[in-house]
C-alpha cells in the first residue's frame, strides 16, 4: 500500500499500480489483483474522475486539499485526477491569490469556461435557447416569440436557427457536449420522446431526436419541472436537501418534480411529478387531460396576467403587480382565490412526500411573494402533523435561469458521468 501520512491526515489506502497513475488506484483495499484488475481499476478511475469533476461542476472552484477531504482520498490520487481532467480540457488549476503564509498553497480547480451546453423550452408562444456553462452559469439567453403555438418541427427548427448563431459566437476551441431540453409535458426519459404536451399539442413527437437532426449535437429532453427541481437542488434553493419537492408555474400550466434522498424521482418512463393535475376542487372545470378540478385548471398564470393587465411578454413583472395590489382589489382577491387552491395541493404534497423543502418556481414563486402567510398558514392548517412540522416553503433561487440550468444538467450528464469518455468521443 502506499500513501503519505502527516499527522491529523486521513489516508485512504491504495494499491500499488506502478504501470498506471495515481487516478488508476483502485479505493476498495483487501481485494487481490485477478484476470479483471485492468477493467476494475479503470471503473475506479471513471468513478473518481466524475467524482471531482462532479463536485467542481456543482460547488464551484475548490482548493486541491479541498478535494482531497471531500473525497477522502489522498493527496497524489487527486493531483493525478486534476491533472487528468485539466488535459481534458475540463477544468482548470490556478494559484490562489491573496495568500501569504509559510509552504506551498494548494492549487484552486475550478471549471473550464471552454466547456458549454445548449438548453432550450419550447412553449405555447415562444421558443427560448441559452448557453451554460459547466458552472451552472447561463452566459447568453435568446427568447424568440411565435406567432402561435409552434409544432414540434417547428420549435426545433427555431432552436436550430438560434443555436447556430450562438454557436457562431462561441470560443473556436471550446468545447460544446449538447443540447437539453425542458420540456412543459411528458417526456419519456429514455429516448426523449414527447408522450403528450397538452398546451402545445404534441403527441408522441420524437423532439429529442428532431433537434439532434438539426443541430447536429447530442440532445436529451425531460419533462421541464423535473429539470427544474434538479437545477433548484444543484444550484438554487434547494442546496443541501436530500428530500424536496418542486412545482414549476409556467405559460403552459403547472408541473412538479421531486427528490428522494438526493435523487430524482422519475417513476417508470419519467413521467412521475404531474402534481398540477392532482385534485383540488371536485366542483371545479373538466381539465385537458380529461379529469375534473385539477391544480392546472384553478390555478393559472393566464388569470393573473389578465387581471393585472400584463401581456404574456410581461410574465416576469407579475411579482411587482401582485405585491402593490390593494386589499380588496381584483388582483388581490384573485390572488387569494389562486393560493387557497395551490394550499390544497401542497398538502397533498406533504403528506404523500413528507418532504424538507417545498421550492416554487416561476408565477407559483409570485403567488407564494404576494401572500405568504396565507399559503403557509393554508398548508399548515390542512396537512398532516408530523409531516408538517419541520417542512420549509421557499421560492425558487434561480428565477427565469432556473429552466436553463436544469436543460443543461440534462446535457452534461454523459460527461459528468464519465468525462474522459465524454471528451474522447465527441
């Protein structure tokens, strides 16, 4: 075994693999070398490598000791992995500034700003493309407005047109992994067909692979309030909770997406998170999906834009109107009428996810800003005890990058994955 000790250090032991690097290590002592040490010391370095890029993709630049105690393992292994990712072109290795103390200081890791996905939403009005890179960063962001709602060909050819003008603009040497898509409707998440998108009227529209047609680029697409949820956990409000649920208020209607212990949950096909046709007013009007009373139906960014006198382009200054509405006023009432309703559904939340966190995003985020204590104390006064106790209600951190981000996660999971594979094979 080998490794480095210096008092305090914790060391994970390695074997001795003197025709590879530190990276080859394997991290699971005691077993003997055998006809498959090769490959197994290959997953381990796959695993290690995603491991680091995968903490610098979601927590930003980290010293190189940093790695170390998040990883546990030791210093050479991690010298050896940066060193690996930084020939990839994945990330890159700066002396850190400001320091003024006896002994060499650890190099910060950081991700390389070369590396960039597309992400693109499609919607009832408007196609919207945007560039992020491997720091969950969105550096450009192109909304181009329809005429009506586009067809599936048609979304992606809009999305073409303006990914190839970004592209234009991107660093010659940089490296782009693909496309992702969020998506308002249900996506199987295996091949990125589009099962159903009621707002937009699709069915069973092979989108992923439509755009990957036109683009040129490797492209996956999943059910939009799911990536959001991903993004919000990653990146947003969601930072630190294992158990959280998401729901999304858009142009076309309500979607939910939810966390089990750190991990998505999608269901069997990927269609798990419909929580805006869960049922909350049996008197209420028969939904698009043909039942009655659904969150979708009583619940609704039209309504509030209409009695606001905003436009659909002026989604984003719904918070301001809602919050200056008088008592009493028909914004006002609305407002009330649509949180009671959102109160019923999250109580359906609760008890049947018992999550930490409960993140709203888009115009649910404006109602939640509007009257807060209303929706808490609705939530509160309906839910289950114990459930309820310690569950949080925020606002989505992310606010209109939120979509984005989560599209681009989509993107860069092939890479974080495996990103030596990922590189190699582009």
């Amino acid at each position: 075994m080998t490794g480095e000790q210096r008092p305090g250090e914790r060391v994970t032991p390695t074997f001795d693999v003197p025709s590879g690097s530190a990276a080859d290590r394997t991290l699971v002592p005691g077993r003997a070398a055998g006809p498959d040490r090769g490959a197994r010391l290959d997953r381990v370095r796959q695993s290690n490598l995603a491991t680091v890029l995968g903490i610098v993709h979601t927590e930003g630049a980290r010293s190189r000791s940093g790695l170390t105690q998040a990883t546990g393992l030791n210093r050479s292994t991690i010298a050896a992995l940066v060193g690996e990712l930084v020939e990839l072109g994945l990330v890159t290795e700066t002396e850190p500034e400001g320091l003024n103390r006896v002994g060499r200081p650890s190099p910060i890791v950081a991700p390389a700003s070369r590396v960039v996905a597309f992400a693109v939403n499609p919607e009832i009005d408007s196609v919207t493309v945007g560039v992020v890179g491997l720091d969950g960063v969105v550096r450009q962001r192109v909304r181009r407005e329809t005429d009506g709602v586009p067809t599936a060909l048609e979304a992606a050819a809009l999305a073409a047109e303006v990914v190839a003008e970004l592209r234009a603009g991107l660093d010659p040497t940089g490296f782009v992994v693909g496309v992702g898509v969020a998506v308002p409707g249900l996506v199987r998440a295996d091949e990125g067909l589009v099962r159903l998108a009621p707002h937009l009227g699709w069915v069973d529209e092979p989108f992923a692979r439509q755009l990957a047609d036109v683009t040129g680029l490797p492209t996956r697409a999943q059910n939009d309030a799911s990536l959001g949820a991903l993004a919000e956990a990653r990146f947003g409000a969601g930072r630190g909770v294992d158990d959280l649920v998401y729901l999304n208020g858009g142009a076309s209607g309500v979607g939910g997406g939810v966390l089990i212990d750190g991990r998505p949950f999608s269901g069997r096909g990927g269609y798990a998170g419909e929580i805006g046709h869960t049922l909350v007013n049996s008197s209420g009007v028969r939904c698009h999906c043909g039942a009655t009373g659904c969150l979708e139906t009583e619940v609704g960014q039209a309504e509030l834009l209409a009695v606001t006198g905003l436009a659909r382009w002026q989604a984003d200054e719904l918070d301001a109107a809602l919050v200056a509405a008088p008592l009493g006023s028909p914004v006002a009432v609305e407002v009330a009428r649509q949180v009671d309703q959102l109160a019923i559904a999250l109580r359906n939340v609760v008890n049947t996810f018992d999550p930490e966190l409960i993140v709203l995003g888009g115009f649910l985020g404006s109602l939640f800003g509007a009257a807060p204590e209303r929706l808490v104390a609705g939530v509160t006064a309906q839910a289950l005890p114990g459930s309820r106790d310690d569950v949080r209600i925020v606002r989505a951190a992310l606010g209109r990058d939120r979509l984005m981000i989560g599209a681009a996660e989509r993107a860069f999971e092939a890479l974080l994955a495996d990103p030596a594979s990922a590189v190699r094979g582009a």
